[in-house]
C-alpha cells in the first residue's frame, strides 16, 4: 500500500492516525456512517466531517496525538494553504491506507 504523507505545518511534522476504534468514535461525533458519508457525496466529504476526521486522528511525529481543539486550527491552516479537494483527498487516502478493510468488496 502507499506510504503514509507526512503534513507539514509551523516546521513540525504530523500524520493522520486511524483503526476501527478512531472511525467508531468518529462515526458517534458526526452522527453519521463514514462508509454512508462517502457514498452519499462520493468521497468529497463535507467540510464538518472533514474537520472531525481531522481533528480526532491527528498526530505529531514523535510527539503524540494532537489536541482536537489544536488539530482543529491546523485543520484550518492546512485548508488555506492546500485547499479543501488536497486535505479531503488525504483524508480519504490515509482511511484507505490505515484501514483497508473498510474498502473491502467496494
């Protein structure tokens, strides 16, 4: 499978973290299913649940998981500086590389 991108945002290093437990509790915070939520706008997910995914599996290299409210800002940052299609593109690319199985028989 692909390698895992490294985001790089104030000179340090982060990464997406995720595995069944994170997209449970993610699926709890939008109230939604993430498997519903990219068939229903064919992986251009909408700007709320790209923020929660975000923000709950956010991770500094060699540091440890980011704060939501701080993975929030950087949310934002990285949506300025990339664009809305590059950050929901990495999100969706690091679900399929952490949790493959989610996209099993798709």
């Amino acid at each position: 499978m692909s390698d895992k991108a490294i985001i790089n945002l104030n000179e340090k290093k982060y990464e997406l973290k995720f595995n069944l437990k994170a997209l449970e509790n993610i699926e709890r915070a939008i109230g939604s299913s993430l498997m519903g939520e990219l068939s229903k706008y064919n992986a251009m997910l909408p700007l709320t649940t790209l923020r929660v995914l975000f923000s709950h599996s956010l991770y500094q290299i060699d540091a440890g998981k980011i704060a939501i409210e701080q993975a929030s800002d950087l949310f934002d940052k990285l949506i300025n500086e990339k664009g809305l299609i590059f950050v929901n593109m990495l999100v969706v690319n690091e679900i399929k590389i952490d949790c493959p199985f989610f996209f099993q028989g798709v």
